[in-house]
C-alpha cells in the first residue's frame, strides 16, 4: 500500500529536494504539493493524505498553526531551517523533524519511522508482546550503490563491516558495498535489533548464536569483538 504524500512549502526547491528524495522509494507516493498551509488545509479536506511534509514557517498561517487547526491531522514530518521549533513539534505529536538542507540518510530515517507508524508500530517502543516474529513488520535500509538505491531488508542482515568510507551490508544470498560512514548505517538501523559490537562491524542480535573472548559468531560465521565494545557486548548477550 502506497503512503499518500503531500508536501507543503514555500520554497520550490524545498519541494524538489523532498520530491527527488521520495522518487527513491516505491512505498511514499506524491499525490500533490502546497506553496503554504491554507492551500494545503484545503487538500487535506478534499483529498486522502497520509503523510504530510510541513515547513514550520511560511508566510501567513504557520505549519505548526495549520497542524494545531487539524481534528484528525494525518503523519506529519516538519521541515524547518530552525531547530528551536523541535519542542512545538513533538507536543503536536508529529513523526519526525528535519532539518535543512535535509540530508539523504537523515531523510531516510525518517522515513522509516514512518513507515512504522503508517503500520501501527514505533521503531523506539518493544513490539508488542503477543507479536509473533512472522508478524513483526519488515524494516529497511536503503543503500546507495553507484548511482541507483537498493533496498535491504534488516531482517536478512548477517552484519556490516566498515572499509574506509564504505561499508559491506552482508546477508544470507548477497553482498552490498555502499559508499556510507558505518556510524551512518548505525542511525538507520531499527532500534534494538542490532548492536555495534567493533569500530568496523555491527551485528544483528537475534543472529548471534555466541559469543567468546574475541569473537561472536552469527550464524556460523565469526565476527570480531573490539577491546572497547567487550563490556556492553557481554551485558547484551550474558544478562546478569
């Protein structure tokens, strides 16, 4: 299913700069854009939206005005050149709040607690507790390899390793190098199922079937422990 998408700004190259970002994943559709929030509160009356791009300050009605205007506002992502509107935001209970210019990889994280909260689940919260593995919703991280994106679905991860600037996303069938800083990778990871466990290698939790002195293994495979990730690796895996 396709997540309805409206873009409200007043900068054109705003829009674009969303809008190109968007055209890289199949999930967000752009059913129209706003140049400011009285044009956008009329589309929301007359169209189904499920997403709204919202900047914070826009000649007459603001954005955080127009989403306090709203009974049922749809997900809203604000966008804004000024980071002392955050706290207005999240009392609105807005998804996520992007700075600009909006980088690639932060957009992206965004997008997928989204795409959580668009499936009824919040990537910082536990599932819930009768959710069986089958149902827990897929989570994806988008690589950039030359000049196309490539999704990787979390759940097939064996680990990433780092190699300079790039990284090697490692799964049961493939192996993906990205151009992409492994402290990046590590923000666009859902929250709690991975761990870095070396300055050059994270791993997936589930995955790790023991650990030793100097090493984990992942499904057979042996992946190193650094001298200062020993501690938080042994309180993860050897509780108590």
């Amino acid at each position: 299913m396709k997540i309805r998408t409206l873009v409200v700004d007043d900068e054109p190259h705003a829009i674009d700069v969303i809008e190109t970002y968007a055209g890289h994943l199949p999930e967000i559709e752009i059913i129209g854009t706003c140049s400011n929030a009285i044009s956008a509160s009329n589309m929301l009356r007359t169209a189904d939206v499920d997403l709204m791009f919202l900047d914070v300050k826009m000649p007459g009605l603001s954005g955080t005005d127009l989403l306090r205007s709203l009974n049922s506002p749809p997900m809203v992502v604000l966008t804004t050149a000024y980071p002392d509107y955050a706290l207005d935001g999240f009392e609105l209970d807005i998804v996520d709040y992007l700075l600009k210019p909006i980088p690639l990889p932060r957009f992206l994280r965004a997008m997928e607690k989204v795409m959580f909260t668009f499936k009824g689940l919040n990537p910082a919260q536990p599932l819930p507790p009768d959710m069986s593995a089958e149902q827990v919703p897929d989570y994806y991280l988008y690589l950039r390899i030359e000049r196309r994106f490539v999704k990787v679905n979390t759940k097939d991860i064996l680990w990433i390793e780092s190699i300079k600037d790039y990284i090697k996303v490692v799964t049961g069938n493939e192996v993906f190098v990205s151009k992409q800083k492994i402290s990046m990778a590590e923000k666009l990871l859902p929250i709690g199922k991975f761990m870095r466990i070396h300055r050059s290698f994270i791993v997936p939790v589930d995955k790790v079937q023991s650990i030793h002195a100097s090493y984990v293994v992942v499904l057979g495979f042996k992946v190193p422990v650094g001298r200062n990730y020993k501690s938080e690796c042994l309180r993860q895996f050897l509780p108590g």
